[in-house]
C-alpha cells in the first residue's frame, strides 16, 4: 500500500491550515482523514499530486470549512445563538426595508417605522452578530480588521440612509463619514488582506486599479447625494475604470488560466453588475427626478408671471382716458425696467454657474425671448445646482447684484408710494422689501444652489407684477372695497 511521506503531510498539513480551521483537535482529525483519502487514491497508480488533486476536487473550496461550522454549531452554545440571530435580522431587516420601500412608493403609512427598524435591525443587530460569527469562525487576525473595517462602513451607510431619507439632522455627515470609512478603512484593508496571501502577480495591477475604481465610485456617489461638484467626473471616471479596464483584463486573465468557470468569478461578475449598475440607473432617475421637482415649480412660475403680465398690459390697452393712458404706460415702464433688473440678474446668474471660474459662458438655448420677455429653459441648464452665483453674487449684502437690485425696488416702491398716497399701499409695499425673499446665510458653510435663487427672483417678478396690477387698479378706479 502506498504511503505518503512526511513532505506529503506537511503540505496536505498547511493547506488545511489555509482554509481557517481554528479547532486544533479538528484540523488534525481532517488532515488524517485528507490523508487516508489521498492514499486510497494512489492505490489505483495516481501519483500524490494526481491523488491530491482528486481529492480536492471532491471536497471543493468549502467543505473543510463547513465542516467546522457545523462542529462549532454543534458544541458551541454561543456561536449557535449568534449564527441564529444573525439569520434571523438578516431576514426581518430585509424585509421590512423591502416592505418600507413598496409603502414608500405607494405612500401608504408605515413606512417610516418599517425603513427605521428594518435599517436599525441590519445596522444593530445583524452587523455586529456577523462580526463575531465570522471572528468565531476565522480567529484570523490577518482578517480582524476588514472585518470591523466592513462593520464600520456598513453600519454608518444604513444609518445615513435612513436618516437621509427620514429628513433627520446630520444625515449627511453620517453618510460622508460611511464614505470615508470605505475609501479609507475597507478598501485598503481588502486589498491588502488580498495581496498578504499568494497572489498571481498578474492580477496585482488589477485589483490596485479595481480598488482605485471603487474609491472612485463610492466617492460619486457621496457628491450626488450631497450635490457637490464634480460628482458625473468622478462617476463615469469609476465606471470607467471598473467596467472598461479592470472587468475585462480580470476575465481575460481568468480565462486563461481555469478550464471552468468558477463560482467565485461569476459571483464577482454578477455582484459587481447587480450593485453597481442599477446604483448607475437609479442615481440617474434620482437625479432626472429630482431636478424635474424643481423645473415643475419654477414653470409654473413663470406660466404665473405671464398671466399677470398680459393681464396687466391689457389694463393699459383697454384704457381710453386721455389723463389716465399716459399715468399707466409711465406704471408700466418703470415695470419693465425694474424686471429688465431682475431678468439681467438671472442671467448673470445662469452665466457664471454654466461657465468656468472667472469666465461666465456665454447665454444661447439657456434663456429664450417671448412676448413676456426672457423666459428660462430649466431643462437645458447644465449645473442647476451649482452654488457658487447665488450665493456669491444674489444674497451677498455686499455684492453689485444684490446693491443694484436693492436699490431698483426701492426706487420703484418710491415712486408708487407717491403716486398711491394712503394706506392701501402700505401692504403691497412689503411685497417690494428684498429681506422678504433673501434669508440670512452663511457663506462658508450654507449651500443656496442656482435653482432657489432664480426662484427666489422669480418670486420678485410675480410680486412685482402683483403690485403693478394694484396700482393700475387704483389709478383707473377699480379697486375692489375691502372686507
């Protein structure tokens, strides 16, 4: 009967030290019995290595280490209700955030307690339960710290999640610090736990490209959701780097070397696609989402403002007295300068968060002149949100727009004042005070982005006009009595 020599079972020895097996008396059982199992193979002429690969090939990448969980849960009382209450919270917490998400879409009540509980259950539960099963089971410490790294990263994105969606305060301080913690802890600490055992030199410069792809990705991410710039660069530049570099040069190498094709490849492949591409499809329909929120508002606006500026034109068409038709054509020149103010300042606005630091763009598809005057085209603007202009130039006290805008209203509210004498204007008059539409901020750390200031001047322009419309009514008698 063949035997196996000593360098045999010193190899068959440290493989099955390989897989993680952390009972002594366990891992010597499973290395005799590798070893009867080897010898009865080459009791049919297979050489070690042919009898070896045999038998590897019979217990698979994780029989020996569902050998020891199934001990574990066996003698352990502890690993067993840890193993337990990790299934458990991780079945009930992903079904109340499933649940929490249909009630969401359907607005439908509860579904702020499901997202709460079902984010907190995986969060507080589940985490730390999986962090000590899998230290039960490794007693690694090679492992140790992407293993709290992974807790760490995990635990803050549930929870900025869910206070992101649940509107608390600092949400997006958690979902940075989430960021961070996977840019700066998780990542270096798997590629580096992946680079500490044998590794095909090959494949190094693709998982150091692979994890650069991912820092990326994460990164833009946290940009979309805090509307940062730069989010779309460092977006496509992950993508880029994931999908058209890295993806491709790791399955050419694959290929080449494995006859089959692994489990481990294709749960790569199908997880990558599973997280990443519908985060792609879904941060687009977020973002087309969330700026049409905002077009809606700011059309409907402007539909306002041309009701009320046509109707007030007609005011003035239709007046026939000689002494009254030159008061209301003066009423609605002072109009149109004052809107020719605000449009001005609109399209400044527009030009500085389009164009680059310092060199405004240039004004074409963005702003279109009609019967009403310039009318903005929300869903050709390039960076909505930018929040450079309004908070620079719209509610700096001390900028040029804000002094110039100041000081047209306040003429034009001059002006009606001594042409309305009396109390009735004194309520219209608050509609013409800036400080009605420019909150307080500050400027080193509250963001105004471009959409909320040409809203707020659009708001100036509907109440410039509602006091042009009060004033001509006065001026031609039709006032209507006061309740």
């Amino acid at each position: 009967m063949p035997e196996l020599t000593l360098h045999n079972i010193e190899e068959i020895s440290r493989d099955v030290g390989r897989q993680e097996i952390t009972f002594a008396n366990l891992r010597d059982e499973l290395t005799d019995h590798i070893c009867c199992d080897v010898e009865y193979e080459m009791q049919k002429g297979l050489s070690f290595a042919e009898a070896y690969t045999v038998v590897r090939r019979k217990l698979g990448s994780r029989r020996l280490r569902e050998i020891q969980e199934e001990t574990l849960y066996a003698v352990d009382t502890k690993y067993r209700n840890m193993k337990k209450t990790m299934k458990i919270s991780a079945i009930s917490g992903t079904v109340m955030l499933g649940f929490a998400a249909l009630f969401k879409i359907m607005h439908w009540s509860g579904a702020g307690i499901l997202l709460v509980l079902g984010g907190f259950t995986l969060a507080f539960v589940f985490m730390p339960s999986a962090l000590t099963v899998l230290w039960k089971e490794t007693h690694n410490r090679r492992w140790l710290f992407l293993y709290i790294s992974a807790f760490i990263s995990g635990m803050l994105f549930i929870i900025g999640v869910v206070s992101k969606v649940q509107h608390w305060p600092l949400s997006g301080l958690i979902l940075s610090f989430a960021a961070l913690s996977g840019i700066v802890l998780l990542i270096p600490s798997a590629l580096i736990t992946k680079l500490a055992g044998p590794i095909d030199k090959r494949k190094l410069p693709v998982y150091l490209l692979g994890a650069a792809g991912l820092a990326c990705y994460i990164l833009a991410m946290l940009f979309k959701i805090q509307h940062w710039p730069l989010a779309s660069l460092l977006l496509a530049l992950g993508t880029i780097i994931m999908f058209i570099v890295v993806f491709p040069w790791y399955t050419i190498i694959t290929w080449k070397d494995d006859k089959n094709v692994s489990a481990a490849f294709i749960f790569a492949v199908t997880g990558s696609l599973a997280l990443v591409i519908p985060g792609l499809l879904l941060n687009l329909s977020l973002q087309r989402n969330y700026e049409a929120g905002y077009y809606i508002h700011q059309q409907e606006q402007q539909t306002m403002f041309g009701y009320k500026f046509r109707e007030n034109l007609s005011v003035i068409n239709d007046c026939t007295d000689s002494v009254v038709s030159p008061v209301l054509a003066d009423i609605n020149t002072r109009t149109n300068m004052l809107l020719k103010v605000i449009n001005d300042a609109e399209t400044e606005l527009i030009a500085i968060a389009e164009g680059k630091p310092g060199t405004p763009a240039v004004i074409t598809r963005q702003i279109t002149e009609t019967d009403i005057g310039p009318v903005i085209q929300f869903n050709t603007l390039i960076n909505p949100f930018n929040s450079v202009p309004a908070r620079e130039y719209l509610l700096n006290e001390g900028s040029e727009m804000r002094t110039g805008l100041e000081a047209a209203m306040k003429d034009y509210s001059g002006y009606l004042s001594g042409l309305i004498p009396g109390r009735g204007f004194s309520q219209y008059k608050e509609l013409l005070d800036p400080s009605v539409y420019f909150p307080e901020i500050n400027p080193e750390t509250d963001r105004v982005s471009l959409m909320i200031g040409l809203h707020m001047l659009g708001l100036i322009k509907n109440s410039v006009l509602t006091v042009e419309s009060y004033a001509l009514s006065e001026i031609t008698g039709h006032v209507q009595p006061q309740n």
